[in-house]
C-alpha cells in the first residue's frame, strides 16, 4: 500500500505540475485571445440574460438558469473555504491575485466548453439531452481521437467517488463534529437520506433543489463576509496592495507563516484556483448540455459566469476576510484557518464557516452525482443509471466515516487527467467555438 500511495502522489506531482498549470492558463489565454476578449466585455450582457431566460427558450431538460446553478452546486464546495485558505496559507497573499487569474482565462474556457456541449449534445435512450467533453470529442473529431473521450468518462466516473462524493461527505461530518459536536455516524446517515432524495430523482430534480440552495447559501455566505468587509473598509486598500505586491515580490516569513516565493504564490494560487472553479476540467458543460436553449453561444455566456461568480466573487470574500483578520500569520491551514478568520471579526464566525462548508459540500455532492451519472451512461448505456445512483448513494455514509488521505490523493490526480482530454479537445474545436461566436455577434447586429 506504501508503494502505491508513493506512486499516486509522484503521478499526483507529474499532472499537477508546470506543464499541467500552463496548459490550462495557456488554453484559457488562446481561447480568450481568440475571443477577442469577447467574455470579459460582456459579464454584464451574461447577467442580463441569465435572469431574462430562467425558463429558457428550446429543447432541453432544465433551464439555463438552473444548468448554471447545477455546475454551480458542484464548483462552489470545499475550495471555496479550505481551498482559498490552503492558497494563502501556502503561497502568502500573492495566492490570491492569481486565483483571480486564473478565474479571467477561465471564463473563456468555460465559455467554449459550454458552446462545443451544446452544439455537439445528443438524446440518450430514454430522451434525456447528454452533453459534455466525451460528447463533443466523439461528435467533433475525427474518430481516431475517440479514445479521448473515453478517456474522459473514465476519469470522470471514478473521480467523482473521491473528489465529489467521499472528500465532501467526510468534509461534513468534520464540521459538523468539530462545532458541534454531532456524531459522524449520525451525519452519515442524515446525508444519505437527504443525498437519496435529491439524486434518485435525476437532474431535474437536482437542478430544482440547486435552483433554490445555491443561491440562498451564496447569499448567506456572502452577506456574512460582506459585514466583516465593510467593518473593517479602512484596512481594505492595504490588503489589496498587500495582495498584488506578494504576487510579483513573494511573502517574507512573519509569524507562524514560513514565508512564500513568487513561484509558491503561482503555484498555489493556480492549481487551487483551477480546484475551485473547474475551468478546464470539463465538468461544468455536462451540466450546460441539460440547458433549454437552442443557441451555443447564449449558454456559453451564462456558463462563463459560474467562474466569475465562484472565484472571483465567493473566493474573495473568503481571501479577503482571511487577510484582514491576520490570522494567515497564525500557521494554521485549510478550512480551520477560514474559520479562525471570520471568528476574529464577527462573533460566531466559526458557525458561519462550518454552516457554509455543510451546504458547499452537500451541493457538491449533488452536482457530481449527474456529472459522474452521464459519465458512466457514456461507458455502459442507460441501463447503467439507477445502479449507478444507488452506489452513489451507498458511498456517502462511507465517505463520512473513512480516513481519506489516499482517496483524496487518487481523486485529485484523476481529477487532473480527466483535464488533458478535455484541453486537447477544446484547442482542436477552438476554430468552431470562434466561427459561432461571430455568426451569433453577426446574427445580433442585423
């Protein structure tokens, strides 16, 4: 077992290194380029339409506003309290400014990862609408690049146990038991029956439960780091100054921080940025693929504003909060130095964090479970469905209770390698991802 835990954490450092974090930020920068920039000048444009279409107009099984809030419900999850935390944690505050970074390139990546599983989705057996990298890679490219998108759903479908499934589940029954005191049995009990409720009942009952949690739980979150924010709005220039000084200078060690070069704060600021908002993965389009909408395009734009909304806007707060606090000097790491941070600054700070880790990672749970479903339909056909959810299911309570260090550490590197298709594929469609964008902007103007 030794050995193999050595060889999936020298794998886990091979696919998550340079090359991986360059091919990421590369693709998200050609594809913006490419774009002429075209998601950044239209954030306002993508809002608009969001809340103008929440029915949506086309064929499809959810709305948009609900395929958004679905991708959403599986984004915003641990990375947006231990991930942002860990980043400053490891890199200083210079994390930050390329989390946000890596959010901008992302937001084209998004864009045209929603626009090719649209255009390219199909019907499977039972009428429901699939979509995704395995489908546009099938329906796309020529056929010899069809072990692609296998490669994909294979990924995918066993990444989700660890990364979407067990890790979050474990992360409840953390918090929960650390505030409260609640037993994990009891939590993994709880979850199992909330999860079996929502799950068993497909995507569209998941994307109606995420329609309405997600957005409460953001504004929840938000709300509470917002008053901290605005509490302490003098201190707000230096933190900002503070944060993009330590980008490009690196962090001097003071306190129970050991300090961080310039490359740390990339490094860690990239790779947790990328966790946090899946830009490049190739999760969210599966979510996209489900949307009522008969244009590519017009979903691309509501999709490209769930890594605005998850990294730039949620993952802020949080960094914000930690750096103003002061406690990123105390040493501590991950969801506990989160939790230090809004308990200095607002009474029962921790309760807030703990709260917001338990919906997070709940949702999370929800939106892999039909991320890793249309995997496995892609492998094995319809049949494979309903066997598929009970599993899900079943993993839970297990999640809960297990020690997941190597878990973790297999998801995270499959997690990874579940990229690699999904960017070749993105960089060979790219010219189709273009060639719509202006026959829309074309079709708009006249």
């Amino acid at each position: 077992m030794e050995t193999f835990e050595r060889l999936v954490s020298s794998l886990n450092g091979l696919v998550w290194g340079l090359p991986m974090l360059v091919l990421i930020l590369g693709t998200g920068l050609y594809l913006m380029l490419g774009l002429r920039l075209m998601p950044l000048r239209n954030i306002g444009r993508a809002f608009t339409m969001l809340l103008a279409g929440r029915r949506g107009e086309g064929e499809g099984d959810i709305s948009p506003f609900q395929a958004l809030m679905t991708s959403l419900s599986a984004t915003i999850g641990t990375g947006n309290i231990a991930g942002v935390a860990t980043a400053i944690a490891l890199g200083g505050p210079g994390a930050l400014f390329w989390m946000w970074c890596t959010a901008l390139v992302g937001m084209a990546t998004k864009y045209a990862e929603a626009v090719c599983a649209v255009h390219y989705r199909e019907r499977d057996a039972n009428g429901d609408f699939c979509g995704g990298p395995m489908y546009y890679i099938k329906n796309g490219l020529p056929s010899h690049w069809r072990w692609l998108a296998v490669a994909f759903a294979l990924f995918g479908a066993i990444a989700g146990f660890g990364i979407g499934n067990s890790v979050q589940a474990n992360s409840v029954a953390d918090a929960l038991d650390s505030s409260f005191g609640i037993d994990p049995r009891i939590t993994g009990f709880c979850l199992l029956v909330a999860v079996a409720a929502v799950v068993l009942g497909g995507v569209r009952r998941i994307a109606e439960v995420a329609g309405v949690l997600v957005p409460l739980m953001a504004a929840l979150y938000l709300i509470a780091g917002l008053i901290i924010i605005i509490g302490s709005l003098g201190e707000l220039p230096a933190v900002i100054a503070l944060v993009f000084e330590s980008a490009f200078t690196g962090t001097a060690a003071t306190g129970g921080f050991a300090g961080a070069a310039v490359w740390a704060a990339i490094r860690f600021g990239v790779a947790r940025g990328i966790f946090s908002n899946e830009a490049g993965l190739g999760s969210a389009p599966i979510a996209h693929a489900a949307a009522k909408t008969d244009s590519p395009v017009g979903q691309g734009m509501v999709a490209m504003l769930g890594t605005f909304i998850d990294t730039l806007i949620v993952c802020s707060i949080t960094g914000f909060v930690i750096l103003l606090s002061g406690a990123w000097t105390s040493g501590e790491n991950g969801a506990a130095l989160s939790a230090a941070a809004f308990d200095q600054l607002l009474p029962g700070g921790q309760y807030v964090v703990s709260i917001g880790l338990v919906l997070f990672a709940f949702t999370t749970i929800l939106g892999w479970s039909y991320y890793c479903e249309r995997c496995v339909v892609y492998l094995f056909g319809v049949k494979a469905e309903l066997p598929f959810r009970l599993l899900w299911v079943a993993a839970v309570p297990l999640g809960a209770l297990a020690n997941l260090e190597l878990i973790w550490l297999v998801a995270d590197t499959l997690n990874a390698m579940m990229a690699l298709p999904n960017l070749i594929a993105l960089l060979l469609l790219s010219p189709v991802v273009f060639r719509l964008t202006r026959e829309y902007r074309a079709t708009n103007r006249a």
